[in-house]
C-alpha cells in the first residue's frame, strides 16, 4: 500500500521568520499517518532541516541544477541541496518550464541529478488550458510522463504530481473526474513502463488550487496519494486540516 503524502512548495515566499509555521505543523503532527514535506526556497533549506530534523516534516527544494558542480551562476546542485539536508526536491514545475523554458529532457536530468545526490524528485507535469481545451490532455500528459521520468525511477526516489497549469494559483481546481481520469492514466502508463510493482508503487498526488475545503474530496479519488500544495502550504492554519484530511483518508 501506498503512504500518502502531503507536500507543500512554498515558491518564492518565506524568510526565516516564517519558519515558526512549520515548527506549528511539526508540533500539531508528532506522528503524523502520512508523509510530510516542505519544498522551501533555497535560503531556508539549511535552517529549517537542522530545526525539523527531529519531527516528521521533510525539508526539500523546488529545482536542482542537471550538473553536481561547475561553472553555473546562481544555480544550485541537488548534491548541495542534500548537503543543506533536503531529502526531496521538485523538478519540472509549470512555472520552471514556462519561466525558464525548461524542457522534458531538461526536467529528466534534473531528476536523474536528484536520485544521484540521494534525493526523491517530486516530477510535475499537467496541461495547459489551451491543450485541455484542444482535448489534448491526455496527448501532452503522456509525452511528459515518458520524456521526464528517468529510465530507472522507482518507488523510493520518485513521486509524481499532476498540476493542471490552469489549476495553479487560480484558485480553480480540477474537478473530481477530470483528476481522476489523469491519474487513471498516469497510473496505467507507470505499470506499463516499469512494470505492476515499480509502476504501482509510485506515488502520485495532485496539486492544483488545493485548499482545506476541497481536500477531502480530492483524496477520495482513485490513485491520489496525496496532494502538492502551494499557497495553502504557506500557513500552519491552511496547511494542517489538509494534512488531517489526507491522514483521515488513509484510515
Ligand atoms: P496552488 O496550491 O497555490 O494552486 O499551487 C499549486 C502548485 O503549483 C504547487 O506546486
């Protein structure tokens, strides 16, 4: 059975300051019946895993750089990311490949990068609205699902999320059946790439306008293990009834 997992990507938002809500999260969770994970920025990785390090929230990042060092401005490695004590790191958000035109195979060398530091990769993809309303969706989430995932991913360095862009800060989720046909899919794809053990194994969560109203709808559907929360992710009074309902739909 799979764990489920409730991530958070806290974007370009959060000084040290902030830090005090995942302290809140910590302690509202002391052992929590999912995984739990923050996906900082960069400046806060160090800080928040030395003061989490003995709770069950995991620190990771939002992007790695493919290389472990070299000559890249202003780029951090996922081996420096480990070395910060994140455990996990996103790569291939919407905002990545649209802001710094980040490709499948761009996003498939970052992840190889991050299971090669010892980190899980937490690989997104999702349409946009244009494709969706092409009736493309399942077209372009099939593409990124061959073209981003590493050859060799499995169950313990690999989760996959499915972020609609649309979905994304718009404060318009996708809809039960449109969520669940994706992760029908995705799931499908998985089993037939890696076969039924890996294939199954992999974790998939959705992420999209994920909020504490709409959380324990969301994760009664088929094949959501979980959820990648942005915005509600920010505050300890947004972030943990969704980690309630999430545990609630383990049991
Ligand atoms: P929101 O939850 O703010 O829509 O963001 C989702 C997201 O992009 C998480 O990676």
């Amino acid at each position: 059975m799979r764990r489920r997992l409730a991530a958070g990507n806290w974007k370009m938002n959060g000084r040290l300051a902030d830090l005090d809500q995942l302290a809140k999260i910590a302690s509202a969770y002391p052992d929590p019946a999912c995984d739990m994970l923050l996906c900082l920025p960069a400046t806060l990785i160090h800080t928040a895993a030395a003061r989490l390090s003995d709770t069950s929230v995991m620190v990771g990042a939002q992007d790695c750089h493919c290389a472990a060092s070299g000559a890249h401005t202003g780029d951090i490695s996922a081996v420096q990311l480990a070395d910060a004590g994140a455990r996990a790191v996103i790569v291939g958000h919407s905002e990545r490949r649209a802001d710094h035109s980040e490709t499948n195979g761009t996003v498939c060398a970052k992840a190889l990068a991050a299971h090669g530091a010892g980190l899980t990769a937490v690989i997104c993809l999702g349409e946009t609205l244009a494709e969706r309303d092409a009736g493309r969706t399942l077209d372009v989430i099939g593409a990124q699902l061959a073209a981003s995932v590493p050859e060799a991913a499995g169950a313990e360095n690999t989760v996959i999320a499915y972020e609609p862009v649309w979905a994304i800060g718009s404060g318009r989720s996708a809809t039960s059946d449109q969520i669940a046909q994706v992760h029908a899919f995705l799931r499908a794809g998985l089993v037939e790439r890696f076969g039924t053990q890996t294939g199954t194994a992999i974790r998939l969560l959705y992420g999209g306008s994920v909020k504490p109203d709409n959380a324990t709808e969301i994760f009664a559907i088929p094949e959501v293990d979980g959820a990648l929360v942005g915005g509600a992710s920010l505050t300890a009074d947004d972030f943990c009834p969704i980690l309630a309902a999430l545990a609630a739909a383990q049991d």
